[in-house]
C-alpha cells in the first residue's frame, strides 16, 4: 500500500509518516522549498520526498500522475490561528485553493484512492455551555479566517465525494500537542520557555495570553492513529470529531508544566499574546467514531507533556 502525506514535514505529518512505516506502507510526502527539514531528518531513506507546491494545479496534477497513492493524508495548512488575523488572504488561499487542486487532480487521473482531509474543531468556534461536549451536528460559528477556511475544506471534500463520488473521510480534530509541536502553539510555547529558563537562556518569566480558555488536548500520535482509522473504516463523505473528551483550562495546563519543572518560574500576562476573539471552550464528543472505528486516545495527557517539555529541554 502507497500513502501521500501532504506537509509530511510538519508536526502531524512526521508522526503521520512514522505511524505509517510501521504498519508498512509505503510513504510519500510533499515539502516546499521553504520547508523545515528537521522534523523528518531521522526518516531518511524510509520516506520518498516530493517538491510541490500545493497551490499550483500543474505541480500538484504531475505529483498525482507520478506517484498513483491508495490513501492520501491532506495535512499540509496554515494552521495556526493567529497568523490568519495578520494574512486572512493567504490563509484561506493555501488551505482552499490547495485543497482544491488536489482534488482536482484525483479526479482527473481517475484515481480510486481514499482520501484524508484534515479539519478542526475550530470550525465550531462560539459553543454555548449548554453544547457541551460537542457533537458532529453542532452547528459552525467559526471565529477566525483559519476556521472559516477548514470549514471550506471539509465543504469541498463533501462536494467532491456527492459531485464525483470521491472516498473523501474529514476529521475535525480537538487541540492536540506532543514532541514537534510548532512554538507558536501554547502548549509548545510554554514548554520551550521553561526549557530556557532551566537552561540560563532567559530570565525566569514566562508569558501568556488568555489561561481562561478551555480546551480539549489529545497527544498528536493518538490523533495520527486516528487518521489511519479514518480511511480504513470510516463512511466517505463524512466528518468525525477526534478528541479526548475531556477539558482543561490553559491555566490548569500551564500549572502541570510547571509542576514538571523545579525553577522559580514567575508568570506574566503578555498583551500582545491575546487574539481579537477568542473561542472560550472546546470539549469534544468521540463517541461517534469511537462506534464507527473503536479509537479511542491511550496516552495520558501528563505523558503528553512530559514528551514535550523533554522535547524542549533537548533541543534549545
């Protein structure tokens, strides 16, 4: 079996390929020229690398025609949310129109592939109390140009599969975090400077934006054995939420890091760090895919950060 994993050299898509070699099957993935490497520099020799930029039809029409995939895991995004409010144009036009040309070109090989597309529970955006877990009905009140493009995303995948009969399967993944994760993600964050700290390299502060809101954390290599799910036994044309199915505060979460580290570690608010809106609580309900697949997450969320912060301390 042949996987393509788009942005293999991102934070899910390195899990997403060492998962994949070890059911082996055979992986492909996509970089650009301005991606980083290091992610993925222990799979040399294991993983087949593709230059193409997503953006351009012609570039991504030859990836399909060249290397013919049985499954395709589209984790290649702007994804963090934030960096949306600065470039709304550019969000929405790399993760739509990119999506858009992969698809295109399925279809115009004629390939019978499954495909993955990677969503977000940020497509539900402002969830009342009374929402609470959330389910896959749940309507989307997406609170950021980032979310409104999954929301695009999965659309496009639904019309593709009704239009075209593509095996196209969405998750709508919770927050999750683990060793890679990006530093501009606050689970990261916070672990990368208290590494610092701990190493001299800055003083003993850390900074924050909003610890009021509250998320639901899955470790990344729970999330990427769930993808694999997705296409072996998920319906096409249908959405899952994955989650823990549990809820922290980034308070609550920022206390377990600094309970795993033995600096004196002073906390301060960081204007600069908080969004124009904020969603104040994501709690997602699995329960449908659990009855679909039987996932369900096994890491515990203190092993979760506890990977990271050794992440951090290993590599500032």
């Amino acid at each position: 079996m042949k996987a393509l994993v788009t942005g293999i050299t991102g934070f899910v898509g390195s899990h997403m390929a060492e998962y994949l070699l070890s059911k082996n099957v055979e992986v492909i993935g996509t970089f650009r020229q301005r991606s980083r490497m290091d992610h993925i520099r222990h799979l040399a020799g294991s993983v087949r690398l593709v230059e193409c930029e997503l953006r351009d039809a012609h570039s991504v029409d030859e990836l399909i025609r060249d290397t013919k995939p049985d499954l395709i895991f589209h984790l290649a995004a702007q994804s963090f949310v934030p960096s949306s409010w600065i470039s709304p144009a550019d969000t929405i036009f790399n993760n739509v129109i990119g999506q858009l040309n992969l698809l295109e070109a399925v279809r115009r090989a004629g390939l019978d592939c499954k495909i993955h597309i990677a969503c977000s529970s940020e497509q539900y955006g402002r969830v009342g109390p009374d929402e609470v877990p959330i389910r896959e009905t749940n309507p989307m009140r997406p609170l950021s140009p980032y979310a409104v493009s999954k929301v695009a995303q999965e659309m496009l995948g639904c019309q593709y599969y009704w239009s075209y009969g593509l095996h196209v399967v969405t998750t709508r993944a919770f927050n999750h975090t683990g060793p890679r994760r990006g530093e501009q993600f606050v689970t990261s964050n916070f672990a990368k400077q208290i590494a610092e700290i701990e190493k001299g390299n800055r003083p003993p502060v850390l900074y924050v934006g909003n610890l009021r809101a509250r998320r639901d954390f899955s470790d990344v290599r729970d999330v990427v054995r769930a993808y694999w799910h997705a296409l072996e036994k998920g319906d096409p044309g249908d959405s899952y939420n994955i989650a823990s199915g549990t809820c922290i505060s980034i308070e609550e979460m920022l206390r377990l890091l600094l309970s795993m580290s033995r600096a004196n570690i002073e906390v301060k608010v960081d204007p600069e760090r908080l969004r124009p809106s904020d969603v104040p609580l994501l709690q997602g309900d699995y329960g449908k895919f659990h009855s679909k697949t039987g996932w369900k997450p096994e890491i515990p969320f203190e092993r979760t950060l506890e990977d990271l912060l050794a992440y951090w301390r290993a590599n500032v």
